[in-house]
C-alpha cells in the first residue's frame, strides 16, 4: 500500500512514493527548462507529460501496491486547450508578466472583489489577453498532468482556481464579472476540493485533485491544524497557517486558500529572505559564518530590490542597516536577525488579523540548513520551531492522496515525521526587534 505525489516545479518534477506510516519508499526527478523574454516567462506542457511519465516509470511499485496520486503545481501556471484537452498555447507560467496592464481592467469589472487581492502576475489577467472564443479551455498545470493519466479532461481544484478569480467564499466563478470582462464561463474548468477523485488511470490507480505546491508544503509538514504555521525560508520568506474563519487583510499583504477539512489556509508572501546574503556576500563560506555566528547588535533588513509585500505592502520599501557591521560575520548574522525580525513580524500581522496565536511552526526550506539560523527563529518568535523530516510539496501530495477524500489533517498527523524541535530561548532580541519595527514606521513602510 503506497501513494505518489507528484510537483511540477519551475526547473523540474519531482514525484515521491510513500507507505502508510510516512516512510519515502522511492523518488524520483526529471529536469524541466523554460523560456524567459523580458516579462514572458513560458514551458512546452508536453515536457511535464514526458518528465511525469518517466518518473512514474521510475517509482510506481508493483501491480496493486499503488492506491492513489495527487499533483501539486506553481500558483498561477496555466495554458488554454481545446475542446479535447489538446494545448492551443504553450503554459504561461506564475510569475508571467505580460498582461500586467489588464489588472486595471479586472479590478474595474469588480472592484470589491480584486481592488485589493488582484496581482499583475496571476492567472487571470493573461486569460483576459488570451481567451478568443468559447471553444478554448483554460486548464491548470496539475490538471493538465492529471488529464493526461486519466485520459480524459478533468475539474480543478480550488486551490490552483483562486489565482483565475475563482470565488472561494462563494464557491462558484464570478459570473458577473466575467460577463463585464467578455469572458465566457465555458471556458473555465469544474472546481472541486482537494482530495476529490477526478478519474482513473488505465491500471485503476484513483488520480485525485491536488493543490498548488505552496499548500502542499504545507501538508507536508503538518501544519494543518489552528495555531500551526509553515514558514518557508529560500530566496524568499513564505508563511502558511490555519484559521477557522476567512482573514480580512484590507492592505492585500495576507490572501488564504481553502482548507481541505474546512476553515482556510491564510499566508502571504515576502519580498524579504535569504537571496540578500548572496547579494552582500557573493563568495563568502556561509557554512563557516553559520559555526562561528554570534549575537552582534545590529539588523539589516533583508531586501534584494525595492518593494515589500507582506507583512505590510510597501511599493518604496528599500534595504536598510540599524546598528553597526564590522565584518562580513557581522553582516551574515545581520542578516539572519532581520529576517528573523520580518519573520516576527508577519507573525503579529495575522494574529492581529484574528488568527490563532501560534502555537508552533514547522520551519521548511534551503535556509534551514543552518542551525544557528534555525535556533535563531525560534527565539526570535518565542515558540518551539519543528523541522519535519520530509517537507517537499511532492511528499505533501502523497500525504493528500492517501487521505482518499478524507482528512487530510488527520492522515498528515499519522505520516508526517519530525526530525526535531527547537525551544526558544525568548528575550535575547527583543529590544532590538523593537528598534528595528520603529525604523520601519519612521520609513512609513507600514502606512
């Protein structure tokens, strides 16, 4: 008994079996290339059925030991098809920017709905450039993989739906707006919850719907329950949390998805993370800098180019230093401290918004390699971090498939492993956390 989860990921697919008690019985990857001009940002869909199909070929165990697959994708990523399913464009990916100028548009159809939520990247200002009759088909990049295994189109689900304007509240498309945009509901897919059963391959493997990869790292690592975030340190820092109630952010920073048990996943992306330490420390050893780190009174906030957009949205954001750096050691744990302190922040944003406290937050991504940065965090927000053994979106779509429809909160707590927990070590850095808020107010970058 075992289930695949399978993420289209931007460089690669990657897909992961794993038995009933969490335990990874076998990976597997294919790389993926793409094609960037200037803000166009494309990949041929037919790489994802070859790269799916090998790594399938590579990890499926033997006939009736495979009980189900989920697919997980980037937010936002879609193509058009035909009536058959068949592409008519090439898959336009998440961070495509070359129908910025049409968010003007969709917000004016329906200003309450998108003044705030609509980004220039979505789905859905490239479907209004895009979409020229009834007969084409707007297809999710999961969906389009799922297709391909059971044979036949296939529903979304609503977590790869939000960023094409899908209504979670309502639970339908915004007709009317797309009546005022001239966009025809036929060409938008079905929706239906995550761990809905969409078909069935030829072998009779239960093919079920997925989520978007940031949701899937998410159940991966267990976080799925009130109080509990996932904070993904990379490039960038990336929160996710639980509420029972929908989160009403009027500055835009904070959107959710919808939680597959019932409630909403809430979270919000920065502009802050670690990608700055390559940029002020281009050739440093950061391995060494991480053993021999140490306190030093300063904090650099962590930006790479203007603009932040959570936990505050502020267009002008720019890098800045308080205290005073000696050396490169003192800028890498300047560094480590302001987006400790971002972190922090983000935190109180949605506590603030009506989340539970956090209680605990699983820590995910490249950034926790470093012990010193990871003890760091947790005495920064004053509660215990875990770091789960297994934290990629694929292994989280393999989660989701073995919960069949069924609870995904409670299947995660019987496969999802902790290697170990920190507890904090709280009040080292607090006074300068508050120096550092106060430089951002005296900036105006929270409004």
């Amino acid at each position: 008994m075992a289930w695949i989860g399978i993420d289209l990921g931007t460089q690669s697919v990657r897909a992961v079996l794993a038995g009933p008690d969490g335990a990874v019985l076998a990976r597997a990857s294919r790389p993926l290339t793409s094609v960037r001009d200037g803000v166009r940002h494309e990949q041929d869909p037919q790489q994802w059925l070859d790269a799916v199909d090998a790594c399938l070929a590579e990890i499926t165990p033997s006939a009736g030991a495979l009980e189900g697959i989920a697919i997980c994708s980037t937010s936002g990523t879609f193509l058009l098809t035909d009536r058959a399913g068949r592409p008519v464009t090439a898959a336009l990916m998440y961070d495509d920017a070359r129908s910025a100028a049409r968010r003007v548009h969709i917000v004016d159809a329906d200003p309450d709905r998108w003044a705030t939520s609509m980004q220039p990247t979505w789905a859905l200002p490239k479907i209004l450039d895009l979409v020229a009759d009834s007969d084409q088909r707007v297809i999710h990049s999961a969906d389009f993989v799922a297709a391909h295994l059971v044979g036949h189109p296939v529903a979304t689900d609503t977590s790869h739906a939000l960023k094409t304007g899908y209504d979670l509240v309502a639970g339908s498309w915004p007709t009317a707006a797309f009546d005022k945009l001239g966009l025809p509901i036929e060409v938008f897919p079905e929706v239906v919850r995550p761990g809905t059963e969409l078909g069935r391959t030829p072998n009779g493997v239960p093919v079920y719907a997925g989520m978007t990869d940031g949701c899937a790292a998410q159940i991966a690592a267990g976080a799925l329950s009130p109080g509990a975030w996932n904070s993904v340190l990379g490039t960038t820092l990336v929160l996710k949390g639980v509420s029972e109630q929908l989160l009403d952010d009027p500055t835009g920073a904070v959107y959710s998805h919808l939680h597959p048990d019932g409630g909403w996943l809430p979270g919000g992306a920065s502009s802050s993370g670690a990608g700055v330490l390559t940029e002020l420390l281009p050739d440093a050893d950061l391995d060494a800098f991480d053993q021999a780190a140490h306190t030093v009174d300063a904090a650099i906030y962590p930006l790479t180019k203007t603009g932040e957009r959570f936990p505050f949205v502020a267009p002008q954001a720019e890098r800045f230093i308080i205290g005073k750096v000696d050396s490169d050691l003192d800028t890498y744990v300047a560094v480590l401290q302001g987006v400790a302190f971002v972190e922090r922040l983000a935190f109180e944003h949605v506590v603030g918004l009506g989340a539970d406290p956090v209680c605990r937050v699983s820590l995910t991504g490249g950034a926790t390699r470093s012990g010193y940065w990871n003890q760091l965090r947790a005495d920064t927000l004053g509660v215990p971090v875990e770091l789960p053994v297994t934290a990629d979106p694929a292994y989280g779509m393999a989660v989701l498939a073995a919960s069949a429809g069924g609870s995904v909160t409670e299947t995660a707590r019987r496969m999802v492993r902790i290697d170990r927990v920190l507890e904090p070590r709280p009040g080292r850095l607090d006074d300068l956390y508050a120096a550092f808020v106060a430089e951002l107010d005296a900036r105006g970058y929270r409004g």
